[in-house]
C-alpha cells in the first residue's frame, strides 16, 4: 500500500505503522525522501509522529478496578510489536505496583488487536483455576471480543466480572451497563496529524517532532461503581 501511494506520486504521507515498520515501509520512504507523519503508534525514526498518552490511562484503569476491591485483573492486549501494545502493558503493571498488587503473568492473555483471538484469550483467561474478577482490554476491536465471551458464558458485568477498556465507543454508553473506558481524542490525533506533515512541506528541514495528546477517563458503569450507587 505504501508502494502504490508512493508510485501515485502523493506529496507526503501520515501513516499508522505496522509491526516491523522500521525494517520495511519506514525505511523504503525514508530511500523517498517522502515526508511522513506517524499516527497513532511511535518509533524511533526520527521522523514527526503523533500519538495519544497510553501507558499512564491503562495504569488509571487498573488503579480504578483495584481501588474497587479487585485483586486479581486480567488483561487482553494488542499485537505484539506495535508501541500502544507495549505502552498499555507497561501501563498495567504500573497500575498493579501503585495499587500493591503482584504481576501474575497468567493475567495477561495476547488478544491480538483482533475480535476473535481476544475471544480466545478472554476464554483462557476465565478458564484459570483463579480467574481474573476484572478485566482490562487493550483496545476497542478486542472489547468486543470481550463483550461476546461474557455474553457467551451467562456472567454479569460487572456483577461477575468487571470490565474496563481502552478506546471509545459511539454506543458505549447505549450498553447495558455502559462500558467505562479511555477515550482518546481521535479527531484531534487526525489534525494534529495534517498539520504536522503541512509544517514539514513548508519546511523540510525543520527538526522532528513528537505529539503526545491526552487521553480521557469516561467513568461509566462497567467498572462496578454503579453497583455502589
């Protein structure tokens, strides 16, 4: 894909980078000398990027479910290799440390980024001798996985397992009960984007930079809290 743009003469690129980026699609376009913005997920290219904060939300999550009562969270993470994966996992440990909680391994089951591998290791994770009581999921596909798994299996959220998320919905609030979650400011990860790669066309040698845009705690009901209410 990055090929075709390239050969249809485009003026620049943003571009969300895939496992292995550097290796492959980053350094073709760096032989272009194409200008490129990174969204979403950040490498060390040396080239300007934009991203929302992951790894400080995920451990506010994980300090929200244990600040409940919950001492043994689980969570589903995205593909191996990307940064938010990396950063969100990093995030939970973080959230457990504060909270004075160990890190169990076994409470952590690679969802993949996708639907129906975080619905295996949904599964893996509920089928533990100890099974987690809380569930963090890494982004919105893998929720959904998540959600179907709960579904599947007859347990209330968060009655019997309470779950929080990475990533908005627009009918995350219709659900019942409505997911708690971090929503990031994806329309604004979007300008911030443009506007970067439009400064690098006006001046190609300006030096990189990099964005990091806040993420905000949507506190709903998914998480348990509306029990206590």
């Amino acid at each position: 894909m990055v090929q075709a743009l390239v050969q249809r003469r485009v003026d620049g690129l943003v571009l969300a980078p895939s496992p292995g980026a550097a290796d492959h699609a980053l350094r073709y376009l760096a032989a272009q000398e194409l200008p490129v913005v990174l969204l979403d997920r950040v490498a060390d290219a040396g080239l300007d990027q934009v991203a929302c904060e992951s790894e400080e939300p995920t451990a506010g999550l994980v300090e929200h479910l244990a600040g409940r009562g919950h001492r043994r969270i689980g969570m589903v993470v995205g593909l191996a290799g990307l940064s938010t994966t990396e950063e969100r996992l990093r995030g939970y440990r973080l959230g457990l440390a504060r909270s004075g909680l160990p890190h169990d391994p076994v409470l952590v089951a690679d969802g993949g980024s996708h639907r129906d591998r975080a619905r295996a290791a949904a599964h893996a994770l509920l089928d533990l001798p100890a099974p987690p009581t809380a569930l963090v999921s890494g982004n919105n596909f893998m929720t959904i996985g998540v959600l179907r798994v709960l579904a599947e299996r007859g347990l209330r959220v968060p009655e019997d397992v309470a779950l929080v998320a990475f990533d908005d919905f627009d009918w995350a609030d219709l659900l019942a009960p409505r997911l708690t979650v971090v929503a990031q400011p994806t329309g604004e990860l979007g300008r911030r984007a443009v506007e970067l790669l439009l400064a690098r066309l006006d001046d190609p040698r300006r030096p990189a930079r990099t964005v990091r845009l806040p993420a905000t705690f949507v506190h709903r009901d998914s998480c348990g809290c509306g029990l206590a209410r």
